[in-house]
C-alpha cells in the first residue's frame, strides 16, 4: 500500500464518493496536502477518514465525530478521547434501545390494527355472501 492518496483512491477504497471526501475536508476533518491543484492524503487522513465514516454509521453526528478527532490529537495517552467515547457510545445505545422499544411498540399496534381491519373485511364478505343468498 502506497502512503500517498488521491481522493480518488481513498473514495474507491473506502466505498464513498469524491465528493464526500471532500464534504469532510471542508469541515475539517480531515486536511489534506497539496501537490500543485492536487490534493494528496496520507495514512493519517486516512485513518482519520474511516474514523468519521465509523462514526456516521453508528449515528454520530460531525460535531461528535470532531470532538473524539481533536481529543486524540490533544491527548496522545487517549485517556480523555476514551473517557468521552465511552459516555457517548453508552448514551447511544440508550437512544438506539428506546427507538427500538419505540418500534416494537409501533409494531405491535399495527398488528393490531391490522388484525381489526382483516376481521371488519372478513365481516363484511360473510353479511354480503348472506343477503345475497
């Protein structure tokens, strides 16, 4: 593996787009070097990069992401990067375990109102095939 990137090569490695690479570098979570116009990314943008895109797939928000970044890059020993993650990944699976209790809910009411709309139609059929006999 090569230490230098295009964001194309890191677009089609990481299974993002040119422009979301570049989305991210405009938010500053990532800063590429230049060589002339072109941008070239090392295995620290890299890396950096599927820290962010980790962090998008377990819903974190940039700013979330960012904060985690800049405490790595301030705090080398990571014990305050880990300390924050830990509190975050926790108050995120509190979220996720209460949409999910909010899902089965909802779920369970539609199948109720489901099962109520089969019976109602299932009533309906019988009185209809019973006033036309």
């Amino acid at each position: 593996m090569t230490d230098l990137f295009s964001v194309n090569q890191l677009a089609e490695e990481l299974g993002v787009t040119p422009r979301a690479i570049r989305f991210y570098e405009v938010k500053g979570l990532i800063a590429p070097r230049r060589a002339g116009t072109t941008r070239v990314f090392d295995r620290r943008d890299r890396a950096r990069l599927m820290l962010v895109l980790r962090g998008k797939r377990l819903g974190f928000s940039l700013a979330e992401i960012r904060e985690f970044l800049d405490l790595y890059d301030a705090d080398r020993t990571q014990h305050s990067q880990l300390a924050l993650l830990l509190g975050k990944v926790r108050t995120r699976i509190e979220e996720l375990e209460q949409q999910q209790r909010d899902l089965e809910q909802t779920l369970r009411e539609l199948r109720a109102v489901e099962a109520e709309a089969l019976a109602a139609r299932q009533e309906k059929a019988a009185d209809a095939t019973r006033a036309a006999e």
